[in-house]
C-alpha cells in the first residue's frame, strides 16, 4: 500500500517569496488525516504557537477551512483555492507503508517536513543516542583505508565517495551520509538495527526510506543501499517492518556479513576507478 500526501505552505513575504511548510495532509489505507502548525494532539489550538505568523487570526481562518473540506471530502477546493499567501500543493506518494494508518504517516511526514521541533529522535546524532554514528564512522574507516573517500590524502580515485553531500530531491534536499557518482548517483546510508531504542530505528528506516524516494523522484536513475548492522535478536516487529520500508526503496547490505561487506566494498572500488 502507498500514502498519497499534500502540503500546506505559507508564504509571508511575496517579494522574497520564501514558503514556510505549516501542515501536511496523508491520504492513505480509505482515510484522510491531517495536521497543522499550531495545533495540539487533541486538534485544540495552542495560540503561543501561531504568534509567529505575521497575521495569526488569518492563518487560523486558513486551517479551519482545511479542516472542513477535509471534513466534507472536498479537499479538491482546498487545493484550487489558492492564494499567494496560502496554498496546498500535492507532496507526492511514500510507498509500502503496510498497516500504517493515515495518522501515523502524516505525523511522520510532519515531524519529517513541518515539525516546530528543531528534530525527530531519529535525527539527533549525539553520541550513543543515534541508530547510525558508530556504523557510519566505521564505513568512513573502510573507506578512507582504501582512499575512496573525497578528503583522503592519497585519493587517486576518478569517482570517489563524497561524505553528507548536499542533493535536492524532489521535494526536499537531502544530505545522505555518503554519495558516489560514475553516470549515476549512487547513495550509502547505515542503520544499526541492534540500537537499543527500537522507536528511533523506525524512524530513521522511514527518514532513510523517503529520502531514497525523494531523491530518485528527482533523479530517476540514482541507486540507493541501506548498510545495516543485524540485531542480535532474530526477528522482531520493529526490525521487520525497518527491512520492509528500506528493501523497497534501496539494495540491503549486511555490514555484518563477511561476503556481503568483501561485495559492497569491491563494487564501492571498481565504481571509483571505472569510466562512466
């Protein structure tokens, strides 16, 4: 099953025409749901929030019509009614999302793309409280020992690995942890699927997931590999449904298995030194 998501903007200034995302609408699994900026779990507004908007009473007239067309399934007025200041555009698909519900994607794609938070868990890198750092710095050590990284002293390579290269998407850009580009865009990100926090995998799966496919909307030959680290517990709902959202947006590679590592890195190198 795929999620079909729209986003609401907000532009303040027309002259230096800079869009704010202030909400996002999930269509998904025969519901619709949404949310806004400004508005508490309950649906109830909280008026500190929407201080920031240089009209607050006109942008909460703009959420409640949302919501009633919403309400009425008309979301298609919403959408053509535009405004230079207030508009919904549509977002696109994030696909094979199981059972999720409506809710749980749009408040994925809000934490994702709107969230008032400065990050979700799964984007806090301090150390021992990420699903990638210790994983990711090893790859950059198996990297930067064969001078394929873009910084290494001796890098004789023609295409080497660049690291945390910013790339626009479609709809976002994105700073994946490593890229390499030989004619096409190659993309390698790690998750370590035996980090104790089993919310912070998930999240990081469905960040890692939505940015394999918002970049390939963009570039549609770009490859993308999630490097994971295996638990040591066999199995489990959280770990199953990580390897589901990542094994359909990119190449599964266990950094953990000596053959599958010894592949991955040889084809890492053959990629550096190939002509395009």
């Amino acid at each position: 099953m795929a999620a079909t998501y729209w986003v609401a903007k907000y532009v303040e200034d027309q002259f230096r025409n800079e869009t704010r995302n202030v909400g996002i609408i999930v269509a998904a699994n025969g519901a619709i749901s949404a949310r806004f900026v400004g508005e508490r779990e309950d649906g109830t507004i909280d008026r500190r929030r929407v201080q920031r908007f240089k009209y607050p009473n006109v942008y909460l007239q703009w959420i409640q019509y949302w919501r009633e067309q919403i309400d009425k399934g008309t979301l298609g007025e919403a959408v053509a009614s535009a405004t230079a200041n207030y508009f919904i555009m549509q977002g696109g698909e994030v696909s094979d999302i199981g059972d999720d519900s409506a809710a749980q994607v749009c408040n994925f794609l809000f934490s994702l793309l709107v969230s008032e938070e400065p990050t979700m868990d799964a984007f806090q890198l301090g150390v021992g409280d990420d699903a990638s750092i210790e994983l990711g710095t090893e790859i950059a050590g198996v990297f930067n020992e064969l001078n394929l990284l873009g910084d290494a002293p001796m890098l004789r390579a023609r295409h080497p690995i660049k690291k945390e290269e910013r790339i626009r998407g479609e709809h976002a850009v994105h700073t994946p942890s490593f890229s390499q580009r030989n004619g096409r865009l190659h993309i390698y990100e790690a998750i370590d699927f035996g980090f104790r926090k089993q919310k912070v995998i998930k999240e990081r799966a469905g960040w890692m997931a939505y940015m394999f496919s918002d970049i390939r909307h963009k570039i549609p030959d770009a490859r993308s590999y999630s490097i994971f680290r295996p638990s040591r517990e066999e199995g489990g709902e959280t770990i199953e449904y990580a390897k589901a959202m990542l094994g359909s947006e990119s190449v599964l590679v266990n950094w953990s298995d000596d053959n599958e590592r010894k592949t991955f890195v040889n084809e890492r190198q053959r990629l550096a030194e190939a002509l395009p």
